[in-house]
C-alpha cells in the first residue's frame, strides 16, 4: 500500500509549484488500492511560521479538492519524536556540538585552499570535531550557542554503502560526505529540517516521497539517518520544479501565483490544476 505525503512549511501562502506538488502525491496515493495521501505542517521554525499561513494551507487543499487522510500532522506537537531520535543518535556518539557561527565558517572555508562546496552550499570544515568532551562541556555550560552536527564519517562507517530508490531512475548511490557534517539540531531548536523529515516520514508509515528537484541532493543525508536510526526507506520522485514564462522558479514571495490569488481572481480549481499541468509539459520541454 502506498502512503505518500504533501509538507509544507506554514511561512507563506502556497502557489502553483505546491498545487504541482501536492497534485503528484495525491494522484499517485489515490492511483492504488488503499493507497494514503497525508498532510503534515512542518512548523518545526517558530520565528517564521504563522497560524495564518497554516490556516491558508487548509484552505487551499481543501479548494482544491485534495483531500487528505487522517489528521494533519503538526511537527511543533511532536518534539519528544525528535527528540527521541536525536537522542539515540547521541547516545550512538555521532553528534557533536560545533559552536561556530555561521560566518566563522565561511571566513574558514574562504580562506582554505580548496574552499570545499557541495551541492546545498559550503560544506563545514569540521573545526569542533576534534575538541575534547571537557572543551566542550565547559563551552555548553557557560552558554554558548551552538549546532550539534552529525559526524558523518563515523556515520558511514557504521551504515555502510547505502543507495536510495528514485522512481524516474532506479537506484543511486549515497555519497555521504557530499554536504559534510549536517546540523541535525541546535540549541534553541530540537531538531533541523533533515532530522525532523526523517522521523515524520517513518512515524507516518511513508512509503513514496515525492518533492521538488531542488530536494534532491538531501536525500542522502535522510538516507544516511534512516539506516542510523533503523528505519525502512521510502522511495522518492523528485519532479522538476515549475517555472514561469522568464524561466525563474515559482516562490512564496510571487504574490501573482498564490493559490488564494488564483481563487480570488474567480479561477475554479480544475483551472488551477490545469495551469499546473501545462506548467509542468512546458517546463518539462525545456529540460
């Protein structure tokens, strides 16, 4: 039985990219037999995520016919999960507090020699790796910010090769170092975006994933956390993200597009679906 999922984040209104989104999970849950489509409000970031938006969320599933089974699933009810999770992760000796700022890593990347980069940005030089327990102890009890990054060589050493399935392209390998030592969580926050997705996703019995291309490249950092915390891996669609007549990308901040726009401007939701669909042939055809 296939569960797939639709999970926004409540920091904005949604626009026609999501509706394209929203649409493939929904269509390829309903295509099977007892198949399960959720939706989940990832408002794991409280400084950016308003009720309102999560409110307009609603809404607009709701306008556009995408119906949804069970409860919403709203991550800021669910912090002991993460939690949970991060603790084993600890207790595993793969977590390390890294207390550097964001710009004290990239005025050390900046100043290496290979300045190394992967595919979600700089990738950290490892500073805090080597600090002893007792430095950083000392630094956490002074209070001291910082990120508690997932040492990742450690981590591939005990998962071994890994590989996830796409669905468009069979299997590929997990490069675990691609993005290096990810934050998995922080000091005033329990958990990142990469840890909190992973445990939703297992908790909800998630069996495909489809999201944006621009997702790709984390999906071997929630592979690698999905064999760290024993948990069985979805498979994924990762569909081209639709773009506008200029060829740019379809954002929260493009008013003109917005779902509750849309509406207003007495478009009917066959309409919006039908514009999404001829986004997606037209984006598609170029490449």
């Amino acid at each position: 039985m296939v569960t797939t999922r639709f999970a926004p984040s409540p920091t904005g209104l949604l626009h026609i990219g999501h509706a394209w989104s929203a649409l493939m999970g929904w269509r390829a849950a309903r295509a099977e037999p007892g198949g399960r489509f959720l939706l989940r409000i990832e408002d794991i970031d409280s400084a950016r995520c308003r009720p309102e938006y999560e409110q307009a969320i609603v809404d607009d599933m709701t306008w556009l016919g995408l119906t949804w089974d069970g409860p919403v699933r709203r991550q800021s009810d669910h912090l002991d999960d993460y939690r949970a999770a991060l603790d084993r992760l600890q207790e595993a000796g793969l977590v390390y507090p890294c207390f550097c700022t964001r710009r004290q890593i990239r005025d050390e990347v900046r100043a290496s020699a290979s300045a190394p980069h992967g595919p979600l940005g700089l990738i950290y030089p490892g500073t805090c790796r080597p600090l002893s327990d007792e430095e950083r102890q000392r630094r956490i009890e002074v209070g001291e910010s910082y990120a508690l990054r997932l040492d990742m060589e450690k981590a591939a050493a005990l998962t071994g090769p890994l590989f996830w399935r796409e669905k468009a392209g069979g299997e590929v390998a997990v490069d675990p170092m691609a993005n290096g030592d990810v934050v998995v969580a922080r000091k005033e926050t329990a958990a990142s975006y990469h840890l909190t997705v992973t445990v939703d996703d297992h908790l909800q019995g998630v069996t495909l994933i489809n999201r944006g291309r621009d997702l790709y490249h984390a999906t071997p950092i929630h592979r690698m956390l999905q064999a760290l915390l024993g948990y069985d891996a979805p498979d994924y669609d990762h569909h081209g993200l639709l773009l506008d007549a200029d060829g740019k990308r379809f954002a929260k901040r493009d008013r003109a597009v917005t779902i509750q726009a849309l509406r207003e401007a007495g478009y009917t939701p066959e309409q919006v679906i039908a514009m999404a669909e001829q986004l997606a042939a037209s984006t598609a055809a170029i490449g």
